[in-house]
C-alpha cells in the first residue's frame, strides 16, 4: 500500500512539475515576443521620412523598431532580439556555477530556470531567422529542452524516486534530440553499420556500468539510458561522417554536445555511486552539462535552418 501511495504522488509531482514546465515555457515565449512592446516610445519620427510610428507597434515580423532606453531610443530588429533572454541565461549559468563552486543553495536555486532560458534564446533565434523552414525541427528541438528543464528539476532532491524520474525525463528529451538528429544521419544506413555500431555502444555502456558499479534496482533503467545516450552519440558521428563539407560545421558542433552530454552524465552516475568524490565534481557536471545543453542548442539551430 505504501509503495502504491509513493507512486501515486511521484505521478502527481511529475505532472505538477510538467504542468508548471509548460506554464513556464508560455511565459518565457510571452516574454520573448511582447515584453519590449512597453518599453516602446509612443511616437518616434525616423530621420529623413515623413512617418510616425504607432503607439505600441513593435513590428516583430518587419523592420526596425524602437527601445526605449535611459540614454535614449535605439533601434532593434527582430534577428537580435535573442540577446535578452540570451543574457539572462549566461546571467543564470555564472550564478550556478559560482553556487557549485561555494557549495551554497545558490545552484539549485538558479538551476531551474537555465534550461527555460535556453529554451526562450533558442525560440527567439529561430523567430527573427526564420524557422519556418522546419517547423518538425523546432517541435523536436523544444521537447527535448522542455524534458531537460524537467529532469533538472527532478535531480535537485535527494532520493530513489526523483532519481529514476529525473532519468526518465533526459530519456525522453534525448529520444526527441534523436529524432531531430538521426532525421538527417540516419538515412542511408545499412544492417552492418547498426550491427557495429549497436555492439561498440553496449560495451562502453557494459563497461560504465561495470566500472561504476551500478547494481540492484538501478542497473537496467541506467543501462537503457545509457544506450540511449550512446545512440545519440552515435546520431551526431554518423552525420559527422556522412554529411557535405559544408555541413560539417554544425554536425561537429552536435558531436561535442553529445559527448559532453555523455561525460556529464558518466560524472553524476560516478558522484551517485561514490566513485567521484573530489571538491569540484558537482561544478565539473554543470560546467559540462551547460556546455553540453548550449552546444545542442546550437547544432540543432543551425540543423533547422539547413546550415
């Protein structure tokens, strides 16, 4: 009965946690797309023409509009507006960091809203460069952020639950980053590359989860999330080795994403598991995973527009 009662509220914080993920992810676009509109001069002649600008217009989708600043109007156009939430994501990053390296309540305080952020610069981005080009890409691309957010939040309490939970929810966010990237480097694949590659990635998962020393419970929901994670990996090399030249650039930017999502993975399996236990393990995880989370970000931008 106990157990039935454990689980039924780990479903409702999952859903809670997910409800107020979405909630957050409206904010953020809310925030992205109207918030300079009140800072917007009611009337502004340009020089040189003779047309005033209506009050309130932001004219997101065309031309220059105005911010209204303490020095002054300044104009922007839709293609920077990606620098504000952009700020304040570096802004949150520095803070988690300096909070793992104090070892304060800092970092998780500010842990939830970095994947937000992100999710916010990355919609901006895509918005003022046009990512109609492939509205399958951005869906992908925001559910696998949006799960991220949500596993940040699941791995910030101690226990069995919000772990596997926590695990669950990366699952799911890199089964969508899988889809954005083997869309593209998985066509043209042959039995015997799936063959090698699926024996190459079970011994390296083998081999973590022997040197870790995972056991017990854990053993097979971290072996299938390790496999996951392998794929992955193995969705950017293949386009590394697949793509033209001069696609390269972004499907390199990926590959390191991955692989610095797999070591930040390794190294909080390792913290878990007492294997890591230096100073610094917890600024090492976060320092990769931000690296990890921006690079994705990133390639998968640059996969959206077809750069």
């Amino acid at each position: 009965m106990m157990v039935v009662m454990l689980m039924l509220v780990m479903v409702g914080m999952l859903m809670s946690v997910l409800l107020a993920m979405a909630l957050v992810r409206v904010v953020v676009m809310v925030f992205v797309y109207h918030s300079c509109r009140l800072f917007l001069a009611a009337k502004v002649r340009r020089p040189g023409r003779n047309r005033v600008a209506k009050r309130g217009h932001f004219g997101f989708f065309s031309g220059n509009s105005y911010l209204a600043t303490p020095n002054g109007l300044i104009p922007m156009r839709k293609e920077t507006l990606w620098y504000i939430p952009c700020a304040f994501f570096c802004v949150a990053a520095v803070l988690n960091l300096i909070g793992c390296i104090l070892g304060t309540r800092l970092a998780p305080l500010v842990k939830p809203a970095l994947l937000p952020l992100l999710t916010g610069t990355t919609l901006a981005y895509l918005l003022g460069h046009g990512h109609q080009k492939d509205n399958m890409g951005i869906a992908l691309l925001m559910a696998a952020q949006l799960f991220g957010c949500v596993g940040d939040i699941l791995l910030i309490p101690e226990g069995f639950f919000f772990f596997v939970g926590g695990v669950a929810a990366f699952l799911i966010g890199h089964l969508f980053y899988m889809g954005l990237l083997g869309g593209q480097s998985w066509k043209g694949l042959m039995a015997w590359h799936w063959a090698i590659a699926s024996i190459i990635m079970a011994a390296i998962v083998y081999g973590l989860v022997t040197v870790i020393g995972i056991s017990g419970e854990l053993f097979w929901p971290m072996t299938v999330y390790g496999f996951a994670l392998m794929l992955l990996v193995f969705s950017a090399f293949a386009g590394v080795i697949r793509m033209p030249r001069g696609r390269l650039t972004t499907w390199w930017i990926l590959l390191a994403g991955t692989v610095l999502f797999a070591f930040s993975d390794s190294c909080i399996a390792m913290d878990t598991f007492g294997v890591m236990t230096f100073p610094l393990r917890h600024f090492l995880v976060m320092v990769t995973y931000l690296a990890a989370q921006s690079l994705l970000a990133v390639g998968g931008i640059r996969l959206i527009l077809g750069k």
